[in-house]
C-alpha cells in the first residue's frame, strides 16, 4: 500500500468491506490508508454491499460502503463521505462545486 501512495495512487474500497466474513485483508486496508488517498466505490454490477448482496450493485449503494469505512476508521460517516467526494473531485480533476 505504501509503495502506490508513494507513486500518487489512490486506493479504491468496494462493497467487499462490507462482507462479514472473507474480507480482513480489505477491512484491514480501509482502516488505515490515509483519508486524503481513499476512495470508495461501487464495483458495480458486481459485489453489492450487505444487505443487498447476491443483487445487481449500483451507486445507489456508496453509502453502505462509506458507513462501514466509517465505523471501521471509528469516524462520522459525513467526514468520510466528504473526504471521499474530495478526494474524487482532486482524482478526476472535476471542477470543484465546493
């Protein structure tokens, strides 16, 4: 993880965080990469997040995956989906609304 921040990437975390079992290896990485490099997104149509997983994956389903990220990293899952609209905005150099 280390090595792709250090080379500017951002990291993406998906519906899989959400898994209560089979995902410590994600849940591990979205509680400690930093906020200003986290992403969150839908892996869409794939990998709907709990509770609508086995169903077709949308966007629609983003907040179920910031609300885990949040709970995992101990933070108000707001900041979070703040910092991750920031961060998407600063990634896709979208003129900032803000």
């Amino acid at each position: 993880m280390v090595l792709w921040m250090a080379l500017g990437f951002f990291i993406g975390i998906a519906g899989i965080v959400t898994f209560p079992r089979k995902a410590e290896n994600v849940k591990e990485v979205a509680s400690k990469v930093p906020l200003e490099r986290l992403l969150i997104e839908t892996d869409a149509p794939y990998l709907a997040p709990v509770p609508h997983r086995g169903k077709r994956n949308e966007p629609a389903y983003l907040p179920y995956i910031a609300a885990a990220i949040a709970q995992l990293r101990g933070m108000e899952v707001d900041r979070l989906a703040e910092a991750t609209y920031r961060n998407a905005i600063t990634l896709f150099r979208f003129p900032s609304p803000l």
